[in-house]
C-alpha cells in the first residue's frame, strides 16, 4: 500500500472512531449522571472537540435568537446540554435557571470566559476574575459610581461632549453613527476615568491602541506576530504602560498640592474629581488592580454603551410615534429650564420618564449582551436537570428577551410595555445579574439619555441602507449605522 494511501486510511479510522465515540457519548453521558438525583438535559455534542460552537455563533441579527436556539429548544426544550467552547455544556433559555445560576455566584457557579479572553483583559480582570478579588473589585466599582452618577460636573461633562459631537454634524448630511456613538463615549470614558480631554496627546494614544484592543476581542485566539490577537495582547500592555505613567504623574501632583496652601488643595479637588483621583486614595486594591480597573472602566463605558446609543437610534429611525412622544418629552424639560443653555442635572434625568421605556426596549429588542460563561462548581440539581461539576454553563439572555409567552409582541420595538412591565424582573437581565451585575449600568443610561436630549431636539434622521445589529457573537452594524441626518427647529419634526 502507497504511503500517500496509508495516510487516508488512518485519516478515515480517525473519522469513523470519532463519530462513534460522538454518537455515543450524545447517547450515553446523561445516562452516567443518573441517580444522583437528576439527568443532564438532552441534547447533542456535534463534532469532536469543536462540538457545535461555530453553529451556536453564527452571525444572526441580534434581535432574532439565530437559527441555532431556534432549533435546538424546538428540538430539545429552553434547557438543552451541547458542547461549546472546548466544554461539555449546558445552555439554558429559561428565565428561572438563568436566575438561579445568576445568583448563585461564587456558591454554586463561578465566571469561567475562555482563556484567551483571559490573555487579554489580565488576570486582574473584573471581568474574568473571581472570589475575593472580584468582590474587592466590584465593591470599588460601586462606590466609585456612586460618589459619580450624580456629581454636577460628570453630568456637565457628558452634556457638553455630547452638543460638541452634534455641533459637527451641522454642515454634514451624512454621518457613520457607531464612528460618532464611540467618540462620545471613549470622549466621556476618559474624562471621567483619567481626566483627559480629547486634545490631549495621552488621549489619542490610548484610543489607537484601544481600537487595536477591541479588534483582538473578537479574534481568533492565536499569538502569533502580526495576529489581531498578539496585537491586542501587545495593546493591552501599551494602555497599561500609559494608564501608570498617568497615575505616577497624578501623585506626584498629589505630593506637590500637600505643599501649598488650602485653596490650591480646593482648587486641585475641583480640578481632579475623576475615577482615578478617588481610586488612588482606594487602600484594597493593588497596583495592578488599579490598573486593570482603569482598563475595565474603559471598556465598559466605550464599546457596550456606544452599541445601546447605537440600538436606540436604529429601532428610533423605524418607530416615528416613539420618535415624536420621546422628542416632545424632551421639549418640555428644557423649557422648564431658566435659561436654555442651563446644563441638564439629576433632577432633570428623573423626569426622562419615556426615554427610560426607549432605552430599556433597546436593550430588551436589541441585546447588547447575547449570553454569559459561567461554570459550574459542584454538581448542581435543578428542576429534574443534573448540572454536572466542571461543565460549562450559558445563561442566554437573548432568549429571554425575545420570548412571546414572557413579552407580548417581542419581535417589535414598543417602550409602551415599560409603563406596566417591571424593569427589574428575572424576565430582563441586560446587564446580567447577581453580584457580577455591570456597576456602570446607571451611568450608561445617562450618558444615552442626555446624549438623545439634545439629539432629537436638533435632529432627524433616516437609516441609510438596511443595516441590522448584528451578533457574532458581539453585536456591531456591520456598515457602521449609516445616517441620513437634517437639522431641525423645536418646531419640527
């Protein structure tokens, strides 16, 4: 026998043995795990090691559950076991058990994303990191929102870089919103954060590097020189060098100021009321931490809040009475203003009733956030289903969003339902849940909400194209949310 041949010979035995250890395991797992209690929900594995994870990601628009789910809980049920991401599996589409797995972090599940996104973010993480560390983390994140949210010059901060953003679009008929939604948002992020302003050198540096990072994100996890993930790994640590080189020059200040006289000190604490100003004094955490959680900070107020503006504005362009109730809200709140360029406060937000309902619903139809890794710890029993130690486990919130027997209509955009639907309900978890829901949630929603005030008072928009919000598995409009934008007087439309 030829070499060449021998070599398709053991090429096919491979293939048969694989799909028959397949087809066993898929028939015979759930059988191991009987008698303690419960059986591990039926399902199917797919291929050998890959198992069925290119299928569970294939690109779908984001307010569809994609023809993966689709067929699987018509196959299988809302709780079905697969395996994805190298780890025998289960995902569950109902609202209890992804309540249940929520809340019991760090008991009887745990955060478990894949390594490589490990390799990016850093082992400090808040987003990958676990036990105490992740609570020492989290608890900072709190408190740092907290003191933040409803300070006048964070709220001035975001007015003014969001009238400076539509200021530009004056003389433009066409603008690309997701390139406009980021620089607001990577614009606030920082000011906030670090203290920069958009001239400011530190500032480019870090947004060219960062652009570099989010694309490593979502590649293929492979460091080799040249890859999109080396460059992100590469990033990361340039964004680090800077975000310590930024800290290092902020206490020297520090030390300097504890020189001078208590005006200078009053002065220096206007000046510097930033996340990074208060994290410095912040005893629990480590250099390190500091660091990453400047890095957390940043993308979380950067890629998911300028996606939820992006959301908005697309479902917006496709419902003109919401467009219209939203606008008028709007109209009446600055008309209640003494002055009409008197900036925007804390007051004002809570009156944004119906912007509420409109960005709720974007998050709701839209899912920023498709699903989340969790793993579980022990073997856990749940309504007759065995969640055995070590699997990995998916609560998708996608499939929540978008069920009919849980949300009437759930294939329209309608903020009409939030006048009767609880907003905080095991039915809507788009910032997840538990002790690892987003602390910047809050902040979101004002940055959007303050953004669309001056927005729908300026201007009207129209799509250009049919540009969907994609998920793969992160959501993006693949042309960039292409507007066709006219400016308009408090009288219009």
């Amino acid at each position: 026998m030829a070499e060449g041949d021998s070599c398709w010979v053991v090429v096919l035995v491979g293939g048969v043995v694989g799909f028959i250890l397949v087809v066993v395991l898929n028939h015979f797992w759930p059988l191991l795990f009987k008698g303690k209690g419960g059986t591990v929900p039926k399902g199917s594995f797919g291929w050998p090691l890959l198992g069925e994870t290119f299928s569970f990601l294939k690109p779908h628009s984001s307010n569809s559950v994609g023809a993966f789910l689709h067929d699987h809980c018509s196959r299988y049920g809302k709780v079905f076991k697969s395996h994805l991401f190298f780890s025998p599996t289960v995902v569950s589409c109902d609202p209890e058990l992804n309540y249940f797995i929520l809340q019991s972090e760090g008991k009887l599940f745990e955060c478990s994303y894949p390594k490589p996104i490990h390799g990016i973010l850093g082992k400090v993480s808040m987003l990958v990191a676990v036990g105490d560390t992740h609570k020492r983390l989290r608890n900072a994140a709190l408190s740092l929102v907290t003191i933040t949210k409803s300070k006048p010059e964070f709220l001035h901060d975001i007015e003014n870089i969001a009238i400076q953003i539509l200021d530009s679009w004056k003389n433009k008929p066409q603008v690309i919103f997701c390139e406009e939604a980021r620089k607001f948002t990577f614009n606030v992020i920082v000011k906030q954060v670090l203290g920069l302003t958009p001239q400011e050198p530190e500032t480019s540096e870090i947004l060219e590097d960062f652009l570099t990072f989010m694309r490593g994100l979502i590649s293929l996890p492979l460091y080799i020189p040249g890859t999109p993930y080396a460059r992100a790994v590469q990033a990361r640590s340039r964004i680090s060098s800077t975000v310590k080189a930024i800290v290092e020059k902020r206490r020297a200040g520090r030390r300097n100021n504890n020189n001078n006289d208590d005006d200078d000190d009053n002065n220096n604490s206007k000046k510097n009321s930033d996340f990074l100003e208060i994290l410095l004094s912040v005893d629990t955490l480590s250099e390190d931490e500091k660091v990453s959680f400047v890095l957390d900070s940043l993308l979380g107020g950067y890629e998911t809040t300028s996606l939820l503006m992006c959301m908005v504005v697309h479902f917006l362009s496709h419902s003109p009475a919401a467009f219209q109730q939203l606008k008028q809200e709007h109209l009446k709140i600055r008309s209640m203003k003494q002055k009409h360029d008197d900036h925007l406060d804390w007051e004002d937000y809570k009156k944004m009733e119906f912007t509420q309902y409109v960005i709720n619903e974007a998050l709701r139809y839209g899912n920023v956030v498709k699903f989340v890794h969790r793993k579980a710890l022990k073997d856990v029993k749940y309504k007759g289903y065995l969640i055995p130690s070590g699997w990995k486990v998916l609560p998708v919130f996608t499939a929540v969003h978008l069920d009919p027997s849980l949300h009437a209509n759930a294939t329209q955009f309608h903020p009409w339902r939030w006048e009767s639907q609880d907003p905080t309900c095991k039915k809507f978890t788009p910032f997840g849940g538990g002790s690892r829901c987003c602390p910047g949630s809050d902040l979101a929603k004002v940055e959007v909400a303050f953004f669309l005030h001056h927005l729908v008072q300026n201007f009207r928009w129209k799509t250009e194209g049919e540009d969907q919000p994609i998920a793969y598995p992160y959501v993006e409009f693949q042309r960039g949310l292409v507007l066709n934008v006219d400016p308009c007087s408090e009288t219009t439309m």
